[in-house]
C-alpha cells in the first residue's frame, strides 16, 4: 500500500514538472525568431520585404520577422476596428 502511494506520488511529480517545462520545448512547427541585428540583415539581403511595404488592414502594433517551417514570416499584433489580432504574413511575398 504504501508503495502504490509513492508510485502515485512520484508519477504526479513527473506529470508537473512535464507540464511545466512544455512552454520551452519549441515544437517543430514553432516560429524561431530573429534578433533585430538578423532581421535588418534578411531585409537587406532581400531574403524578406520591409515591413513598412506590407499591405495590412489595421495598426501594425508588434512585429517580429521569425523562422517557420523553412521559410521567414512576419509574425504581426495589428489592431483593427478595437481588437489585437496576430497575423502571420510570410516576409518574402508579403501574403
């Protein structure tokens, strides 16, 4: 008896500390972000647009230009018509 209570005990330790540290284990389809150093660098490069020629309904009120499945993407906070949406917009074509 006091076994299966240190065995139950112990797997929901276990359980916890996998719950806790899922947030930073990156999945595989997660965006990685740039620095802005790297960022400045694939504008330039003409790996993706500036962000300042994208067409986008609303306020742009965050940007970040970041790594997603093998290719750049804008991953943008647009305010439009009282509301934050994210929007993901890929930096090459700016669709």
């Amino acid at each position: 008896m006091k076994k299966l209570w240190f065995l139950q005990h112990k797997l929901a330790v276990i359980g916890l500390a996998a719950a806790l540290m899922a947030p930073l284990v990156p999945s595989a389809g997660a965006a990685q972000c740039l620095s802005p150093g790297e960022a400045r660098a694939a504008v330039s490069s003409g790996q993706a647009r500036a962000l300042g020629s994208l067409s986008i309904s609303g306020k742009i009120v965050d940007a970040k230009l970041c790594r997603q499945g093998g290719r750049l993407v804008y991953v943008l906070s647009v305010l439009q018509n009282g509301k934050v949406r994210t929007v993901t917009v890929d930096a090459k074509t700016g669709r």
